[in-house]
C-alpha cells in the first residue's frame, strides 16, 4: 500500500511538473511586432495629457525591456522592426 501510494506522488509531481513547464514558447518577431504596434495604437488613440504621457511611457518602458531582452541578437531586433513598419500605420488609425 505504502509504494502504491508512493509511485502514485511521484508519477503526480511528474505530472504537475510537466503541465506548469510548458508554457515557455519564445514569441516570434510578429508577436513582438504585434505588442508594439498595440502600444502605438494606445499612443495615437490617447487624448493629450496625461493619458498621451503615460501611453508613451509604457511603450517606451517596454521598447527598453525588448531590447535588453534581445541586445545580442541584431538580426532578431531587424527582423521585429520590419514586422512592426507593417502594421504602424494601421496602429496609428491611417
């Protein structure tokens, strides 16, 4: 009784730890490109004011955290560029 119960918390935790796991997929340049261009659809929409200032704060904040995130990588941060030239204009409502 004592190892049934055993094997079983073990294939459990296993379980557990396989299904927590697998939610770390690397995001592409166009869901990266897709971010920005709804941060930059916040921006164009935002009357002024504070509501412009933040709105251009947080894509500013999140164009650092990308950059930091992909410093090495200069091809991948062209590649998110090109994605994101294709949709700024509809971003921006033209």
């Amino acid at each position: 009784m004592k190892k049934s119960i055993g094997t079983f918390l073990i294939l459990f935790s296993c379980g557990l730890l396989i299904a927590c796991g697998g939610d770390k997929k690397e995001k592409t340049a166009a869901d990266i490109a897709a971010e920005w261009c709804e941060l930059n659809g916040k921006v164009a929409k935002a009357t002024e004011g504070a509501e412009k200032e933040a709105a251009r704060a947080a894509i500013k904040k999140w164009e650092n955290e990308i950059e930091a995130k992909y410093k090495d990588n200069e091809a991948f941060i062209k590649e998110i560029q090109n994605e994101a030239e294709k949709c700024e204009a509809a971003s921006e409502g033209r």
